[in-house]
C-alpha cells in the first residue's frame, strides 16, 4: 500500500516529497547520516534491474527474487559511501550523501551523463528534485573515464541543510 500511494503521489506532483522518499527502503536512517557517507538509493521503479545490489562489495543493497523489488538497504551500517552503485545505477536514482563532510557542509555524489564535464572548484547552482534552484555549490571532484561506463560521478559540496534537498545542478557561467 505504501508503494502506491508513493507513485500516486510521484504521478500527482512529478516529483516524490523528502517525507516520501523516507518510506523507501533504499533510503537510510538518520541515525546512519551521522556516521560518514551513505547511499541514498532514491529508486521507485518496479522494474527488472539490480545493478545496484550486484555491485556492491559490501551487501548493502538487496534486491532479492523476484527482481523488481524495490532495491532496501539490507546493512547500512556496512556501507562506506564507495559509490560503485552511483555507477552502474541505469535510472540516476542513487547518490552518496556526506553529511559530516564539515560543521558547515555536506557533500553529495551525483551521477552527471551530460558534457561540458564541471572541474574541480568550479562553482554550480544547486537544484532539488523539483527543479528548483535552492542553493550554491562548489565541485569538489569529478569521477570520469572509460570504467565508470559513461556515467560520470560529480561531487559537490553544499550547505548541510541542502543535503537531503539537493539532486542536481548546473555549472555556472557557462557560455
């Protein structure tokens, strides 16, 4: 029942809620944000797929028989935030959050597929799920080449409080 009034509200709005997105079971604890980078694994497709849960070196994710359940994050406790799911996750929906980045910021790990690629340092504007701007950022490093599978994995550094929030960006001053 949970699973679909989420995709009645995702189909409502365009977009699933923060308050949503906590009921999935890809989505960690709060307590588990506290100890260092994370997965967030933002997916709701009932779909046949499970990348996500055949590489990851530590078991993290399952997905489990039938193979469109809903990925869950089985240990989160065991996850270091590798980010090899970020990777191979063919919908964008996984992100690595590091919430205890520093006092005043957070990093999140967002799956980029589009060119010109960010450089570090490069400031970016900040956009949540809606497609709003909420903030600004700063690159803090580009994960690219040829065995990330043309999926490139760019982590920004954001405000703390925008870490839940923020799902993408733009880089700023770009011709």
């Amino acid at each position: 029942m949970v699973k679909n009034n989420l995709k009645e509200n995702k189909m409502a709005r365009g977009f699933l809620s923060l308050g949503d997105l906590k009921k999935i079971p890809g989505y960690p604890s709060e307590e588990r944000f506290k100890k260092g980078p994370v997965v967030v694994v933002e997916c709701l497709e009932e779909i046949p797929c499970n990348p996500c849960e055949t590489t990851c070196n530590k078991n993290v994710i399952k997905v489990g028989d039938p193979i469109t359940n809903l990925p869950v994050l089985a240990d989160e406790s065991a996850c270091n935030g590798c980010g090899n799911c970020v990777i191979k996750c063919p919908g964008l929906a996984i992100f690595v959050v590091d919430k205890t980045y520093s006092k005043d910021s957070a990093t999140v790990a967002i799956p980029y597929e589009l060119l010109p690629l960010p450089v570090k340092g490069a400031g970016v504007v900040c956009i949540d799920r809606k497609g709003n701007e909420v903030c600004e950022g700063t690159v803090l490093k580009v994960l690219s080449g040829k065995a990330l599978n043309k999926t490139n994995v760019v982590t920004i550094i954001i405000p703390k409080e925008f870490a839940d929030t923020v799902r993408f960006f733009k880089i700023k001053d770009i011709n």
